[in-house]
C-alpha cells in the first residue's frame, strides 16, 4: 500500500493540536508539503517552523474556518504557494458546552454549528474548486461517532457531526466523476483536550470512560492520522463517501 505524498499538498485545519497536529506531522513524514491551518497562529507558526527544521517543507496559515472570507484566503494562499493541493483534512472543531436541549443558548448553536458544520462546508467548497481545476484529489473530514447516535447536553455538537457525514455523502456523490474523492472518519474516545471537555475537564470521569473502550483506552490521535493518510492515498481509490469508524470498538457494543 502506497502512503508516499512526495511532490503532493496537503492540507489540515485545526492544525494547532490533537489530531489535527499528528495528522500534518503524518503527511509531512510521508513526503507532503504540508498546510497547517488554525486559528492559533502562533502555535501552527511554530509547529511548522519544527517540520522545516527536520527536513519537510510546510507551512503555517491562521484562519477561523466559520469565516468563510477566511477560509477562501487560506486555500488560496496554500495553492499559490505551494502550486496545487492534492489533499485536505478538514478537522476544525469544537465542543458544545454542556446542557440540555431546552437549556442550550442560541449562540452556543451558532459557534458550534459555524465550526463544526458551516466551517468544513466552506472548506470543501474552496478546496473542491482547485481540485475540479486539476481534476484529481482527497478530502476527508472529521465528523466523530457522535454522528452515529445522540449524547445527552451536547445537541449542537451531535447535530453538527450528523450533518458532517451527510455533507460528505452528498459531495462525494457530485465530484467523484471529476476524479475527487470524498470521505470522512468518525473517531471514538481519542486522547485529545475535546474530548476531555465533553466531561468538563473531569480527568477521573475521562479515564473512568477509557476503562470501558472495548480496546482498554482511548485512541492516540496518530491512530486517526493514520486513518486519514490512508483515506488520501490510492489504496483507498475505492472509497468514496464513506464515514470510516475509528472508535477501538465503541459503537460495536
């Protein structure tokens, strides 16, 4: 199985930590130029400043994915640059904060709706645009096992991850023909500061629920990097619209 993105570009937004980071590490050890995408442009700054010390070429670019200006800008930016774009991680993300449906406030919907959700739109819709132009490439975006089923006093974030998955279906349906593909990974218990917040920062609740991962623990983000090369490279070239469960076993139960 081929993993080599020599001479590719490769995306990642929500750059700056968790899986995000270990997935443009990932590309960069495997050949890629890479984009690190976050808000946090200190951190994605200094992060790629560390690739291109150990011999890979990337890049740092600061953008709120729920700006859509922004994100038009960063892809623009990314394929001046660095010439096409081959692949792209759409991993910007965010939490709900915890309450009941009735008790939720409209501006939290909107924040977690505006990331999770209208953020990777706008994402696929600039990086779709590049990508009919060449008339190939790979984007998969992060939904999660929450887009499987419901979780209590996290609505916005279970809404926003099921209208991920859709998202991905339905474009994967429209640009397949024109040589991209379109998937997405749902990612279980991973060892991540999300998923600490879905517990408000419990430490002994998030260990309490790793004990009852059927695989013993919470998954590394390395583990969904790798998830997500694979989705990228041509031995997933038939795989297309596919939400691809990486959870050490949780949804089996």
């Amino acid at each position: 199985m081929n993993l080599s993105f020599e001479n590719k570009v490769a995306l990642v937004t929500g750059a700056a930590a968790g899986m995000g980071l270990a997935t443009a590490r990932a590309f960069a050890q495997a050949g890629a130029a890479v984009v690190l995408a976050d808000f946090k442009e200190e951190v994605v700054r200094a992060e790629a400043q560390k690739l291109t010390a150990a011999g890979c070429k990337a890049m740092a670019i600061r953008c709120d994915v729920s700006d859509d200006a922004q994100v038009a800008a960063m892809v623009d930016r990314a394929v001046a640059e660095l010439g096409r774009l081959d692949a792209a991680f759409n991993n910007a993300g965010v939490m709900a904060h915890i309450a009941p449906t009735a008790d939720s406030s409209r501006e939290d919907w909107d924040r977690v709706i505006g990331i999770n959700l209208r953020g990777v739109w706008s994402c696929m819709k600039h990086e779709l645009r590049y990508m009919q132009r060449q008339g190939s490439g790979a984007i998969v975006n992060n939904a999660s096992v929450g887009a499987l089923t419901g979780n209590p006093g996290i609505g916005s974030y279970i809404a926003s991850k099921h209208g991920v998955v859709g998202l991905t279906r339905t474009a994967a349906l429209e640009y397949i023909k024109q040589g991209i593909r379109v998937n997405a990974v749902n990612p279980g218990l991973i060892d991540t500061q999300v998923a600490r917040d879905v517990v408000d920062g419990n430490e002994k609740a998030y260990e309490e629920i790793a004990k009852h991962v059927p695989i013993g623990r919470a998954g590394r983000p390395e583990e969904i990097a790798s998830a997500v090369l694979w989705l990228c490279s041509p031995g997933a070239s038939y795989v297309v619209g596919h939400a691809l469960t990486v959870d050490g076993g949780m949804t089996v139960v």
